[in-house]
C-alpha cells in the first residue's frame, strides 16, 4: 500500500499524522485481522488518497489494488469517526450573529451564505513518480497532500 509519509518522522507534519492515527485508531480499528483487513494506518491513507484526489472510488481502489466495496466502507468509517470528533475541533464565533459572518464573507470572496471556512495542514510527502507529481507540489514548492 502507498502510505510513503508513514516510513520515517521528518517533520511536524509526519507527527500530526501520527496523532491523527492515534486518536481514530480505537473508533476505526478492526476487532480482528479475518480476511486480511486493513490496518488503521492504511484506512487512513486510503481515506486520504480519496480526499485528495477527488477522483472516483474505483481510482483509489486500484491505485492500492482494492475493490470498490473495500475502498467503500473503509471511508465512510474513517469519515464517521471524524465526525465524532468534529465537537471538539470545530468551533463556530457565537458572540457574532450568522447573518453579519455571512454578509461578511460576501465583502471578502462574494462567497453568499458562507457562515465560516475549514483550515487545511499539508502533509509532507515523498516525491511521487507518474505523470501527475507535479499534482502534488504546493505553492510553498515541497510534495504534499491537504489533510482537511
């Protein structure tokens, strides 16, 4: 499976990967390993591969030589494990009324009935080999891929 960030910690980025599978590991973990099932580190990576790409569960799933259903079920666990959490890490300004943050973003972006946004980490990876590498390269110049 291609998960190359996960081989050595480098960087900050490598840790908050790291913490990230520690704290979705309980929530997302197989009982048993029956059927040769994906570990946490690879749910997540799958997950991510997904997010990133934007593409069709069929294009994950045989990048990592997965099926569909696999690819399936596997992030729609992850996704719900994220959303146990969403509490914690989202918070919204409640001294200001959503009307005023909306008309707000409007004067920003002309973005209508946006009542806040999503900050984003890239996460530092290995250089990728094929013909989309350069679809990895953010505007800071290094190989990475959003972790929302």
């Amino acid at each position: 499976m291609a998960c190359p960030f996960l081989e050595d910690v480098l960087d900050e980025e490598d840790l908050i990967l790291r913490q990230i599978l520690r704290l979705l590991g309980p929530k997302i973990q197989h009982q048993t390993a029956r059927s040769h099932a994906l570990t946490v580190p690879q749910m997540v990576c799958v997950t991510l591969r997904w997010f990133a790409s934007g593409s069709f569960l069929y294009s994950v799933g045989d990048a990592e030589n997965l099926n569909k259903g696999t690819i399936c079920r596997t992030i729609r666990r992850v996704c719900l494990a994220l959303k146990s959490f969403s509490n914690i890490f989202i918070t919204f300004p409640g001294h200001r009324r959503p009307l005023y943050i909306k008309e707000e973003f409007y004067k920003l972006a002309a973005f209508p009935n946006i009542i806040g946004a999503v900050d984003c980490t890239h996460i530092r990876i290995k250089r990728p080999s094929g013909e989309h590498e350069g679809d990895y390269v953010n505007k800071k110049s290094f190989y990475s891929i959003w972790l929302l």
